[in-house]
C-alpha cells in the first residue's frame, strides 16, 4: 500500500530558520522555528531553505524521495530582491548572463537566469523594522529567476555587482507561488501543484 504524504506551502516570515527544533535548541536559544507557525504531520520535512533573514515561499513535505528529487530538479525558483542602490542596466545583464561568487572558498560562475528591474511589489507586507532599508542610499527592486540553489546565491550575485539585498522574499517554486499569503500562513497543497515530471 502506497503511504499518503502531506505536502504544504507556507510564507516563511524574516527571522525563522527553515528547520524544526532539534537537539540545537540550547544552542540556538531565543531562535524561531518553522514548529512554531503551524502542527505538522511528524515527518515534515522543508524542501530546500532559506535563510534566517530571508522571507517567502517554503515548501514542506512528508515524502523524503519527492524532497530529494525537486532539489536536484533544477526547478525554476523566483524571487524579490529589493536592493541597496538604483541598479543599473550594466549590472542587470551582468546577473543574466552570469557572476562569479564565492562558494564554500571556491569561486564560482553562477548560471545564465532571468533577471528584470521591477517597481515596487505593492503586494508584499510591510517589511520587518530589523532591515536597515534605504540607510545609506535609495533601494530598487529587481524579479530575478534562477534554476541553481547555491548557499545564499541572490545576496551574493547582487553583492558582486554593487548592489547588495537588502530584503529577500522567494515568490516562486516550479508552479507554486506565493500569492495572496501572509507572513507565516501555511496552506496545505496538491500533487498537482508540481510539475508532472516530479510526480510519483
């Protein structure tokens, strides 16, 4: 008999780590976990992560074999940089066509993606008071669309052209989106919801 697995969508608020409590808890003492959003079925599992300071679309899974292979899929994901400095066309092309970053102290020659200069997404909620948004100079915003995953990739290709992020929120995995979410609302989802190619 096949095992039914739960699959769930959340709005990842700044400030959670993507990972339930563990045996690190006096460790990581006044941390936010994703346990605390919602009662997950035990066995829930994130898909991927993001940062402690960035916000936005998680994945969540009981089923292990779909986590590893959506992981590995090169699954377009989406996101929302809101950056320090007006970025320029000349800095826009550089992120398309490829940037090198350092990784784990390796460089490394990030991949061809989508990237677009944006207004202002009037639809996301007010920013946490902890980012330090338009300190030193005015912010811009940029949609940018990678199919790669490397640790902390969109702070580190927006750092290497001069224009730091300085909110991070992932609108997009595959299909699935964050629309009409608030910060920390968990929505069950569908096998539908992913892309037929990632179905059992």
């Amino acid at each position: 008999m096949t095992q039914k697995h739960n699959h769930f969508k959340l709005y990842k608020p700044f400030g959670v780590l993507s990972q339930f409590t563990s045996g690190e808890e006096r460790q990581l003492k006044k941390k936010r976990f994703l346990s605390e959003l919602d009662n997950f079925p035990e066995g829930t599992m994130p898909i991927g992560r993001l940062d402690e300071k960035s916000e936005g679309l998680l994945l969540l899974t009981t089923d292990g074999a779909l986590s590893d292979r959506i992981n590995s899929s090169g699954i377009e994901k989406e996101y929302l940089a809101q950056l320090d400095g007006e970025i320029s066309s000349k800095a826009v092309l550089q992120l398309i066509n490829g940037v090198p970053i350092g990784i784990f102290g390796e460089k490394y020659l990030t991949k061809h993606c989508f990237v677009e200069k944006i207004d202002s997404p009037n639809f996301l909620s007010t920013p946490n008071s902890k980012l330090r948004i338009g300190v030193h100079r005015p912010t811009s915003w940029i949609r940018i669309t990678l199919t790669e995953g490397k640790f902390r990739q969109v702070r580190k290709m927006t750092a290497s052209v001069g224009f730091p992020t300085v909110r991070l929120v992932r609108f997009r995995v595959g299909n699935i989106t964050l629309e009409n979410m608030l910060p920390g609302e968990v929505s069950p989802v569908s096998m539908d919801y992913f892309n037929p190619s990632l179905r059992d």
